[in-house]
C-alpha cells in the first residue's frame, strides 16, 4: 500500500484530495488520525515503481504530507490507539480494493 496523509485544511478537502487519487490506484482505505488527519490506504501492489513514485509526486502537489513517500515511515494504522487515548478510526473500507491488484478499478 502507499499511504498518503492529508493534514491541511478540513476533512471534507482532505477527502476530495483522496478521491481525485483514486483514479489512479484504487483506494483502499481510510483512517482517521486520531487527530484532524486522513491516511488515504492505495493499493500499489504489482504497480511499476515509476508510477507509484509519480503518484506521490501528484499527492505532493495536492498537499499530502511526503513522510510517507518514505517505506520505513510509521503510518496511522486502522483502530490503533494513540499515546492520548484517540482512535485511529476506519471511516472507509473498500475490500474489493484490498483484495484486487492495482487495477481492481478497471
């Protein structure tokens, strides 16, 4: 998966920003930070590496957070608790996304 996090603005714009993304990998999932963030879940899996990276470069321009972009960096996982108590809640899940390849929308 690449995980693509949106802190600015409010959610409903966050939220757009996943769905413009999603016309070029499927969107899998999305957790709530706990917090005022969306982690957008993209299922790359089989995805050419080239294409992957571009579309991290269309989610910077977008306004999504790189650290990310980077594979050893932690991401919101779905229901974790954070340090504070919050919920890392689910508030979308697509398994035919999860399950399918990276063309699961074709």
């Amino acid at each position: 998966y690449a995980v693509i996090e949106f802190d600015q603005g409010n959610r409903d714009r966050q939220a757009g920003c996943l769905k413009l993304l999603q016309e070029a990998f499927p969107l899998a999932m999305v957790v709530l930070s706990g917090s005022k963030s969306l982690h957008g879940w993209f299922k790359v899996q089989g995805a050419d590496e080239t294409d992957v990276l571009r579309f991290y470069d269309v989610a910077n321009v977008l306004g999504a957070d790189m650290a990310t972009k980077t594979p050893s960096q932690l991401a919101r996982c779905p229901w974790g608790i954070r340090d504070n108590g919050n919920v890392q809640e689910v508030l979308y899940l697509d398994f035919d996304a999860m399950i399918g390849g990276h063309n699961a929308q074709q």
